[in-house]
C-alpha cells in the first residue's frame, strides 16, 4: 500500500527530479480506485461543475458543492494527498472571506490543502491564507474561471508580454507562500522557464513535459466525457463506449430472458410452495 506524500516530500521530488501525478476525483467510489494506485494526488477540481453536474462552465459551482464532492473523497483516499478547489465566489470578495472559505473547505472536508485559480493579483490572498495556517496550491495560465477575461479556453503565454507576466506570476505565488502550482494551457517552452524560476512544484496539464507534475481530468483521460477533447487530453482508456456496450449487453440479456439466470436468483427452502 502506498503512504500519502507531504508537502516536503513533493518539494523533494522536484528538487530530485523526480515527477509525480494528480487525478482528478469527485465521488468515494474513484477516490478508493485513485486511492489503490500509485498516482500521489487528486484534485477535488471544480470541474466537478462539468463533468458531474452538467453545467456549461465553472462559475456556477458553489462552496456547498465542492464540500459535498470533497468530503467523500477524503473518505475514499486515505492514502492520497487530497486537493480541495476553492469556487469562483469564494475568494475574490476580501481575504477575511477567502480565509473564511479556505477554513470551511479544510474543517468540514478534511482535505489537505485548496487551491485557487490567479496570479500576483492574488498573492495578498494566497498570502493570508498561507499565514492562517492552509496550504495553498496556486492555478496560473488557462484560468477555466475566468476564460472570459482572457478570451476564452486558449493558451496563455504565448508571446513575449504574456510569457513574462506568467514568470513574474508564479514567483509571485511562490513569493506569498503558495506550496506548488497548476500551470494550464502554456507552451512547453514557458511552462520550463516557471519550473525553472521557482522551488515549488509546477503540475502541468496542457504544459507540455519539462514541469515537474501532470494533472488530468479523470473523465477525460478515461474517455468518459464526450462534450469537447482538449488537445491536451490523452485517453487512457474508452470507458464512455465500453460501459454503453455493458449497459446494452445488460439490456438485451433482459429481454432475451438471460438474466436474471439461476445464478443470480433465490431459492425458497421449503417445499410444497406451489
Ligand atoms: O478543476 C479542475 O479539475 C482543474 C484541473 C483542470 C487542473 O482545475
């Protein structure tokens, strides 16, 4: 059985070289299947909003939700270090709000750090809820919160100006405190030179290979989420056609009278029923 990393042990991993993963989990069933595997860290990510709950985006997503969704995971891997996502709302009124929030999340679910989405704009704010005693992990270039802003679900950091506001972000996160970081969206060549500028551990999705972690969507790296496949996705698996092929295997074993079979059925221990 594996032991549930620290935030020590990623800091040496990255130091070491050595990479590690993060999945991303939303219900007690898959957080004990994560839990069984060697795969260090999951993500109660907001794309719960998504991918479980059919909204169109994330910023509908509510505190109430993420704790719903985080405490049975919690309950499901103890093994893994878990990652409970702060929603849009929760930590862009005042900081005193924000540590309100970080507070909730970590008391009422037992998770072991959260996260939220910005850069230096948010370093006052990582930086009082790092001093109030939660880790935080920072999320810096495909913000999904805010894709408004920045035009919708593109790749940041893709010209000089906005490369360099990339760097000066994730040393100002790791300047406030920030443990580790999620880059999203950035060309391979930049997400390096942010592993590169800074001690934290960078967890790359759609980063490219020279960071020091991965994170993928579950639903997405099953093959189970059929709305959009970002380029960055690579399907481990086919999940959404193999369990539509079970369910109609199940279906037509009804129909034909296949199931339920002798096997799966109850006998009575008394004769002279009929
Ligand atoms: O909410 C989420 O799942 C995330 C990942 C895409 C990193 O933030």
């Amino acid at each position: 059985m594996k032991s549930k990393v620290n935030i020590l042990e990623m800091k040496r991993m990255k130091k070491e070289g050595k990479k590690f993963t993060m999945v991303t989990a939303y219900d007690y069933t898959t957080a004990s299947i994560v839990d069984n595997s060697t795969v260090e860290l999951i993500l109660v990510g907001d794309s719960l909003g998504m991918v479980m709950l059919g909204y169109d985006s994330t910023t509908g997503v509510t505190m109430e939700e993420m704790i719903h969704h985080i405490k049975p995971v919690v309950k499901g891997a103890p093994n893994t270090f878990i990652v409970g996502d702060m929603p849009f709302g929760a930590y862009n009124v005042s900081v005193e709000k924000a540590i309100e929030n970080a507070n909730r999340l970590m008391k009422e679910t037992g998770c072991d750090c959260i996260k939220l989405e910005g850069g230096a704009e948010f370093a006052h704010t990582i930086e009082a809820i790092t001093k109030a005693g939660v880790p935080v992990m920072a999320h810096l270039g495909l913000t999904p919160q805010t894709t408004s802003q920045l035009g919708g679900f593109k790749v940041q950091g893709r010209d000089l100006e906005t490369a360099n506001k990339l760097i000066n972000d994730i040393k100002a996160v790791a300047e406030a405190g920030a443990f580790s970081a999620v880059v999203e969206c950035v060309p391979s060549q930049v997400a390096k030179l942010m592993a590169e500028a800074v001690d934290l551990p960078i967890i790359g999705i759609g980063a490219g290979p020279y960071v020091d972690a991965q994170v993928l969507v579950t639903q997405d790296m099953m093959g189970m989420f059929d709305k959009f496949t970002p380029k960055f996705v690579k399907k481990y698996a086919t999940l959404r056609e193999d369990m539509v092929n079970i369910y109609n295997g199940f279906n037509s074993e009804v129909k034909e009278g296949l199931f339920p079979s002798k096997e799966y059925s109850f006998d009575i221990k008394v004769d002279g029923l009929e």
